[in-house]
C-alpha cells in the first residue's frame, strides 16, 4: 500500500472512530437514567413530581445561561426555583396551583428586567422559556395522572419518542446520506429521520399491543405522530442553540450534552401528547386515557 493509501485509511479509520466515540457513554448514561425514571413514573404522586422538578430546574439553568451568555444570575436562580415548585406543587394542590406559579414568574422575569436593566431580548427568551417549559411541566404530570393509565401513558410516550433518538441514531451513522437540514443541525441525516420515525413508530406500536385494549393501527398512527413531533423539537432546539453559537446546552450528561438536548424531543411530543388527549377525553384530570382509549 501506497503512503497515500495508508495515510487514506488512517484518516478513515479516525473519522470511524468519531462517529462511535459517544456510543458508550450514551450507553452507560441510559443504563442509569433510565431504571431511575421508570422507578419514579411508577411510583408517581410527588416522587414522580419531585423528579420533574429537578430536571426541569436543570433545563431551565441551561436556558438561561443560553439566554444570557454567562453564568447563572440571581434573578435566573429565581425563575429556576419558582418553574421547579410549580412541578412539586402540581400533585398536591392541582393545575392552577401550577399556572399560577408560573405565571408569578413571568411578573417576576418582568420586574427583574425593569429594574436589573437585562436586554429586551433576553427578557422575550426567558418569557418564552418559562411558557414553554412551564406548559411542558404541566403536560407530562397530566399525562401520568394518578392511576395506572399514566404509568402506560408514560411509557407509551417515552419509548415513541427516545426509541426514535435511537433508531436516528444508529440509521444515520450506519446509512448516511444526504443532510436533512444542514443549516440547522448538519449532523441530521434523512436516514436518521426516516429510520428514526420507524423505529420509534414501532416501539411505541409494541407497548400499545401488550398494553392498551384498543386498536393496533390507532396506536402505531400516535406513535408515529408523537416520533415526529420529537424530531420537530429536536430540531427546534438545534435552531435555537445555533441562533446563541453553541453546540450543546451543557456537558451534563455524558455522550448527551446537557438536560435539554437529551430531553428537547420529549418536551414537544408531551404538548402534542396532551393536546390529543385533552381533545379526545375533554377532562385535564384524563390526558392518559383520552390517548390510550378510543
């Protein structure tokens, strides 16, 4: 072999090396996260509360110090800790109780602008950012309720959704392919998409055959649904993170990045989630049964 055939394949060999360099630490992060909040989703009430909480709090940190280009501010500490207690609230005293909550940090993220003197820009991403995250919170504990519908809900969601980050995954390191929005996330490939969107239809297809009394084709149609409402807010999320230069929102999780990369697919298809099952059993206090139950 040629120098310039060695030199080739070294190269090759390295860029192969890369593209797997975060399977193993994907894997180790999933090994335990997941048992951790399938352990919490099935206990629900305020444990399962209490874990949004904390996540949501992580998020939210990750978004500010986006937002605003350094580190966490005291007024950002605030906002963190009031999206937190509307998590933890939730279980005890109802929605309200969490949208209110909210809702005093919006005034608060207003006062804090007015008299801290932030940009006005800042203070429409935070505002948006406590929505956001805000309807996000009050989706996903809506949607575990308190019965043992929310248990499959939960499940039934989560694995539409992060089977389709695993099938993108593997479909597009292994097929390749054209860019599916390269000005937006140039990693993304349409083989990763469309194998992802298989993948996650099929998963969430298997938990609805062994789970829920109602039709297989309705099951496959949702989980297809809520696969591509997760890619949307992955992307979503990649816009945003390059609108603000940056490639991950934190080094939490390792092969991941931080709380919101790992969960930005999720946050959508909960909206989605309970947007269907609002409309179908027309009661906040049946998100899970209006999706699982037709």
């Amino acid at each position: 072999m040629s120098d310039n055939g060695k030199n080739k394949h070294i190269r090759n060999k390295k860029i192969e090396q890369k593209r797997w360099a975060d399977l193993l630490p994907r894997f180790l992060s999933a090994l335990v996260l997941v048992p951790l909040t399938a352990f919490l989703l099935y206990l629900g009430d305020i444990w399962f509360a209490i874990l949004i909480a904390v996540v949501f709090a992580g998020i939210y940190r990750e978004w500010e110090i986006m937002i605003c280009r350094k580190k966490l501010t005291i007024s950002g500490l605030v906002l963190t800790i009031l999206l937190a207690f509307s998590a933890i609230i939730f279980p005890i005293y109802g929605i309200v109780s969490s949208i209110t909550i909210i809702a005093l940090a919006l005034i608060f993220a207003i006062i804090a602008n007015i008299f801290v003197g932030t940009k006005i820009t800042n203070l429409f991403w935070r505002i948006g950012g406590l929505i956001y995250f805000g309807a996000v919170i009050i989706a996903i504990l809506s949607i575990r309720s308190d019965n043992n519908w929310g248990i499959v809900a939960g499940v039934f969601l989560a694995s539409s959704v992060w089977m389709t980050d695993t099938g993108a995954f593997f479909a597009g390191r292994f097929l390749g392919g054209a860019r599916l929005s390269p000005e937006i996330s140039p990693a993304k490939t349409w083989s990763g998409a469309i194998g992802g969107l298989i993948i996650g239809a099929l998963s969430g297809s298997l938990v609805w055959l062994i789970a829920v009394p109602t039709n297989w084709w309705i099951g496959l149609i949702l989980a297809a649904i809520f696969s591509f409402f997760g890619q949307i807010g992955d992307l979503i999320e990649s816009a945003i993170k390059r609108r603000f230069l940056i490639k991950d929102s934190s080094d939490l999780i390792p092969g991941h990045g931080g709380l919101l990369d790992r969960l930005d697919s999720l946050t959508l298809a909960s909206l989605v989630f309970f947007i269907i099952g609002f409309l179908n059993s027309g009661q906040i206090e049946q998100i899970a049964e209006g999706v699982l139950l037709w």
